[in-house]
C-alpha cells in the first residue's frame, strides 16, 4: 500500500511540475521569439504538408503541418497570463482561402 501512495505521489508531483514549467516558458515574451518564427515558417512554407526523408535505408516520412502548429502554439502566448495561456494552448488562426 506505502508503495502504490509513493507512485501516486510521484505521479501527482510529475503533473504539478509539469504545469509549472508549461507557465514558466510561457512568461517568454513573443517578441523573443518572432524572428525564429518568421524564419521557421519561410522554410516549412516551400516544403508543403508532408517531407519525405531517407533515412537508415528507410523512407521517413516528416509531418510539417504539425511542425507549423507547434510554432504558432509557441508564438500566441501571453506573457501576462502565463497560467492561463499553458493550459488553453491557443493558435493564432488565420483561415485558409478556398475559393
């Protein structure tokens, strides 16, 4: 029982670092990262939605719609509400024009 009650402490303690670290990194001002934003999005932009790689004989297939969805997560945060903006992971949405 004393063993179950420390992997659940663990567990608990893990997730509550977790949070803490996620509000950490979002008090980093998005002006400190525009400009490897701006970049990253000008080499993910030529290469489409999927890259094709080899890789160790073996045909690696890279998912850089993702990519771009992980770097406009990390360009929306608010630093004055650093909590608020780790937990909701809000993206800067800009509908695609489909005509």
């Amino acid at each position: 029982m004393k063993k179950l009650l420390k992997y659940i402490a663990v567990f608990i303690g893990l997730i509550i670092i977790y949070i803490l670290l996620l509000a950490l990194i979002s008090l980093i001002p998005t002006q400190a990262i525009k400009t490897n934003v701006e970049k990253s999005a000008e080499e993910l932009l030529p290469l489409g939605e999927k890259t094709h790689l080899e890789y160790l004989g073996k045909t690696v297939t890279l998912f850089n719609f993702t990519d771009a969805l992980m770097i406009n997560t990390a360009y929306s945060i608010e630093p004055d509400k650093p909590l608020y903006t780790a937990m909701i992971a809000r993206r800067n949405y800009i509908p695609r024009n489909n005509n």
